[in-house]
C-alpha cells in the first residue's frame, strides 16, 4: 500500500480468531486505498483460526504484528501503535466495513484542525440502524441512562440518556462538532498526542479502554471531534437480547470500576470507592442472572 517514507495513516486492527471478519475489514480497505497512502497493522493475539494464512495468501501488503500471549485489547493497539510509521493512527475493529471516504476524511480533519487529538465517524448496523457510540463523559448517574440500559431502552427520550448520548446533536447537526469520547472501533488519532496522552491503559480487559483514552486525551487539552458526513458498518453483535459471556459481563463492570477509580474518586482510599464496588458487583449479578431468559445464541 504505501512505504514508511510517505505514509500518511497507520490503520491499526486487533484481531484475535475473526478471520472472516478480518478478511471482510481488509478487503474493504483494499478497496478504498486509492485516495490516501496508509499501512494496515494486523495485532493478532494468538489466533489459531488460520488468521496468518489468511493474510499471507490474500493480503500480503498487511504487516502482521503477531503475539504468543492472549493480550487485552489495550495490549494489541498498544503493540500495533509501536510499529506504526503513519502521521496518524487509525484504530479499527476487525467487523468494521469502510468505505473509500472515511481514510481521507479523518485524516484532512486532523490536518485541518491542529487543535483536534482525536476524531470519529458515524457507525451503523448493517441492517442501517444508528450505533450510540458517541457519549459525554459518565458519571455514576449514567450507570442508570446508558446506551443498554434499562431506563434509555424502554424511556428512549428520557433527557438525561438523551444528553448523555448526544443524541439531539447525532441527529440534527451535520456539521463536525466537539464531543468528549466515543468508541474505537473507527478512531483516528494525530501520533504527536502519544508524547502526553500516552498509550491506551492496559490494566482494561476490553471494554472502557477506549473511553480512558479519550479522557487521557482531552485531559492533556486536545479536542475530539464527531464528523457526521462519513460513516462505517459496524458489525458489532453485542445486541442487549443475546447471551453475553462470563467474561464480557465480567470485563465490562471491571472497566466501569477501574474508570471510577481514574477519573472521578481518583484515590484508592476515597469511600466511594467501597460503593461503587458493591453497586457495580449487585448489577454484574443481575445480569448474570438475566442472561438464563436471554437467546442462547451468545455474544462475546
């Protein structure tokens, strides 16, 4: 695709065991190279699926960072961010589908606008439906107006799950605007935000790596911005009605606490802390126990 002496974007992917989303995300790129010079970056944690095969036979111009170890999420952008040779870095989920807009786009934004760490796109469903991966920073009140929550899913207009997930603004601006975090599964950084915002936290498992980030990010004083005009297709199957996995139920509530000691008591001795643990360990419970009435085809 491109040499280290004119590369403009590193795209780096996570992967572990999704070949056939990963084929899918590469073959899209592959498709859409022609407006901007970029490498991609494949961080594999120790896929056994035949993920190396792939990519050697089918996209031999993918440079394959490959660990031994079963890695965090964190650990694999972490690992693929130190082989990059790009101006800016592109973090994208391996069942997400681009088109030849989205590259070029986020790259002229940052380059427009040297004041903007960060930025993002709209994601959708492949069946068009809108993803809410667009939110301001949480706060314990949010743990009851989320994205998946009880309130925001069966109060949708509710004003503080609509404030949270920006949704008026989503809906109505189609203008680029200033938000304070969103998902990573199509986020563009400027490599120069490495040297105060650092590195993505890996002490998170998977889930909240990327609202850390984000906070760490506007915490060093760079802005993060939304542009509504271009967008991606998530094929992201954490959809509320399907079984989740021990471990996704147990990854997130362990993200949502370490957040909380980061950000808001940001002291290990504060006595919120002892709240939030038995709060988030009852809701983690409750989950578990309403996984028994959910489908059986589980979401990890």
């Amino acid at each position: 695709m491109s040499t280290a002496n004119n590369t403009k974007v590193s795209i780096i992917i996570p992967s572990r065991n999704v070949k056939e989303d990963l084929k899918k995300c590469l073959t899209s790129l592959f498709n859409s190279h022609n407006k901007v010079e970029f490498e991609v970056i494949v961080s594999d944690s120790n896929s056994n699926d035949g993920t190396s095969e792939m990519i050697a036979e089918h996209f031999p111009w993918v440079k394959m960072q490959a660990s031994k170890e079963v890695g965090s999420y964190a650990s694999s952008i972490n690992r693929g961010i130190k082989s990059a040779t790009g101006q800016y870095l592109l973090f994208l989920d391996s069942d997400v589908i681009i088109n030849e807009r989205v590259v070029p786009e986020l790259a002229n934004f940052l380059e427009s606008n040297p004041d903007v760490g960060s930025v993002v796109c709209k994601t959708f469903y492949p069946d068009g439906s809108l993803q809410l991966m667009v939110k301001r920073f949480p706060t314990p009140l949010h743990s009851f107006f989320g994205r998946e929550t009880f309130l925001t899913r069966f109060f949708p207009n509710n004003k503080i799950s609509r404030d949270y997930l920006m949704l008026d603004k989503i809906h109505q601006q189609a203008k680029p605007f200033e938000i304070d975090s969103a998902s990573s599964a199509c986020m563009m950084i400027r490599k120069e935000i490495l040297d105060t915002a650092g590195f993505f936290d890996e002490g998170y498992s998977f889930y909240w790596a990327d609202i850390d980030y984000c906070r760490r990010i506007r915490d060093c004083g760079w802005k993060i911005y939304f542009i509504p005009g271009v967008s991606v297709i998530h094929d992201m199957r954490n959809n509320i009605d399907k079984k989740k996995s021990f471990f996704a139920i147990k990854a997130f509530h362990q993200g949502v606490y370490r957040y909380f000691r980061k950000h808001c008591t940001k002291s290990p001795f504060h006595p919120l802390n002892l709240v939030a643990f038995i709060g988030l360990s009852a809701r983690a419970a409750l989950q578990l126990l309403l996984n028994f009435f959910k489908s059986t085809k589980r979401v990890d």
